[in-house]
C-alpha cells in the first residue's frame, strides 16, 4: 500500500499522489469550459462522474494542505521556543557574568551596567527571532488562506452551475 490518501470511486481504491490544489481547480475550470452549452439557456452539459472524480481529489488535497499549515504553526513556535531558550541562556550568562566581576572586583556600578546591557541585547535578539518566525508563519498561513478561500469559490461555482434551475411559479 501507498502512502498518500486514498480515492474510492465506483467501489475502486486507488492511490492519489499530492496534487496541487490549484491544479485541481483549474482542471474544474476546465471540465467547465469544455462542457456543452444547453440551447437557449445558461447551462452546461458536464460528464458528472469527471466532476465527482475531481471533487474526491479535492478533498483529499485539502487536509494535506491543512497538515502543511499546521507543520508551519508548529515550526514557528519551536523556533520561538528555541529563541526564548537562547534569552534565558544568555540572561544567564549576563548574571554569571555579573556575579564574577562583583566578585573579583567590587565593582557593582559597572557590573550592573553590563548586566543590563547584555540583557537588553538578549531581549531584542530574542524579540527580532520572535518577530522574525511570527511573520513567516502569518505569511505561509495567509497565502493558504487565498488558496482555500479561492478554491471554495470556484467549486461554489461548480456546484450553482450543476445545481438545475427551479421552476417559477
């Protein structure tokens, strides 16, 4: 057995690679496009079974794309993580630091300045990464969204073009 999702079709399974989801609706698009024009109204005569194929592919290329969003939240907040650890190493080191030279010189003035400084410093490298990873995973994760947002739109479409008109009364 493969490892990608499964496509079940007239008791068929078969296997279905990652496809991308924008692909997929261009292939939509075209089964559209391609369709036969009913005389004298506004329909399309489509090959159904293509579209449902098409749809069964769709929505088993979402939840991948969805798992791909998520491995992004993930990795952001392992580096985040990552970036708070390095704060802490080096406040740490910025109060050892200090602790050594109140101890071998006496010199509180200067070894509070120091500590200070290198705790200031270590506040804004971990802040810059903080930003940093938070900005990668806003523009990964908005970019999926345009790509859902659009790909729910055009099958919307689909589905309003396949849905018969109902009669007025």
């Amino acid at each position: 057995m493969g490892h990608g999702p499964l496509e079940y079709r007239a008791g068929q399974r078969r296997e279905v690679t990652s496809i991308d989801i924008l692909y997929l609706v261009d292939r939509l698009e075209a089964i559209f496009t391609n369709g036969q024009r009913v005389p004298f109204t506004h329909k399309i005569m489509i090959d159904d079974q293509e579209c449902y194929d098409l749809l069964d592919q769709i929505r088993q290329v979402v939840p991948e794309e969805i798992r791909a969003a998520k491995k992004v939240t993930v990795d952001r907040d392992r580096i985040t993580g990552e970036a708070q650890a390095e704060a802490q190493r080096v406040v740490q080191e910025a109060e050892d630091h200090r602790d050594r030279i109140l101890s071998e010189e006496g010199r509180l003035d200067a070894a509070e300045l120091r500590s200070r400084e290198i705790v200031e410093d270590a506040e804004a490298e971990s802040d810059a990464l903080r930003d940093g990873a938070n900005q990668y995973a806003l523009d990964v994760l908005d970019a999926l969204s345009s790509r859902l947002t659009d790909l729910l739109e055009q099958v919307q479409n689909g589905i309003d073009q396949l849905r018969p008109e109902e009669p007025a009364d």
